[in-house]
C-alpha cells in the first residue's frame, strides 16, 4: 500500500518536471527553436489544433524559423495564430512558407524572460509539493484505518521528502540552465 503510494506520487511528480521543462522550451534564448511553437494551437477549419500537426519547422539560421504548412489553405490560420502568440514575431508569407525572423533580445526582454522562467519554475515547485501533500494525506489515511503501522508510514513520509526535493532539485537546475541560456549573449 505505502509503496503504490510512493510510486504514484514519484510518478506525477516526474509529469510535473517534464511540464516544467515544456514551459521552459517554450521560452525563448538566443536562438529560434521549433519548440517554441509547441503551445500554439490554430483555428482549423473551425477546430483547435496543434500547430505541430499541421506544418514543418525547419531553421535555417539561428533566429529564423520556416514553417511549411502540410495545407496551403491553413497559411492564413497559422500566420493569425503565430501572430497573437506571445512569442513576439510576425511571420511574413511568400505564399509556400512562413518565414519568422527572431529579433535579437534587448537587455530588458532577457530579464522579462527571466522572470517568466522563475515563474514557470514556482508553478513546478508548487505542484510538485501539492502532489507531495496528497501522498502525505494518502498515507495518514492507511494508518487511520489501521492499514499500516506508525512507524511504517514515518518511514514512508521521510522516502516521500527524499522524492519531492529530488523532482524540486531537477526543476531547479532547469531553472539555472534556462537563466544562463538566457542571459547569453
């Protein structure tokens, strides 16, 4: 029981990381990189869809990024969508693909993208230790019933600590790399 506990536990706590670390690709450095286009979803024939599933990225240079609609007639869709992203370009249509051109980050940008990676980096923590709660109340639960001893679920508590700072430790590290990313020039 303590062990299914624990395991579900590291195991949503691994999901909260990884969302953590999409957060954080989607946040841009120096260089253009299709991953910065994964949150983007395009109002496809009337359905939100994935920009992913309808065109290829490709970049030929470090702040441009080409998107090759699969659909010619999406084009339009795509360019609206990328354009009310929060990602800071406007793609220029020659008809076959869309070409966005990155600016170079000011000083100031660098810092707001910063900020908005310390905050990703909180929102990782937070759920990491909200899930940490929930296997602690789990784990209250089986010694109320009389499942487990006290001294099991003491043990189990301290495995439980050891796990969340590991998952807040990566989110952590993430963070210092992002922030060095960042502030590269």
């Amino acid at each position: 029981m303590i062990n299914e506990v624990l395991n579900e536990a590291d195991g949503k706590m691994d999901k909260s990381v990884e969302a953590t670390r999409e957060e954080f690709a989607a946040i841009r450095a120096g260089r253009a990189h299709p991953s910065m286009f994964n949150k983007i979803v395009v109002d496809y024939y009337g359905s939100p869809t994935p920009l992913q599933q309808l065109a290829s990225f490709t970049a030929p240079e470090a702040r441009i990024i080409l998107i090759s609609p699969y659909d010619v007639g999406a084009m339009n869709a795509i360019e609206k969508a990328i354009r009310d992203s929060d990602l800071g370009v406007n793609p220029s249509n020659d008809g076959k693909v869309l070409r966005c051109v990155f600016p170079e980050l000011t000083e100031e940008r660098r810092k707001e993208f910063i900020k908005v990676a310390r905050t990703k980096a909180e929102e990782g923590r937070v759920a990491v230790r909200n899930l940490r709660r929930t296997a602690k109340q789990n784990l209250e639960r089986l010694e109320k019933d009389g499942e487990v001893g006290k001294d099991d679920v003491t043990g189990a508590e301290k495995r439980l600590d050891g796990l969340t700072k590991k998952h807040v430790d990566a989110i952590d590290d993430m963070l210092k790399s992002k922030e060095s990313e960042l502030l590269e020039v």
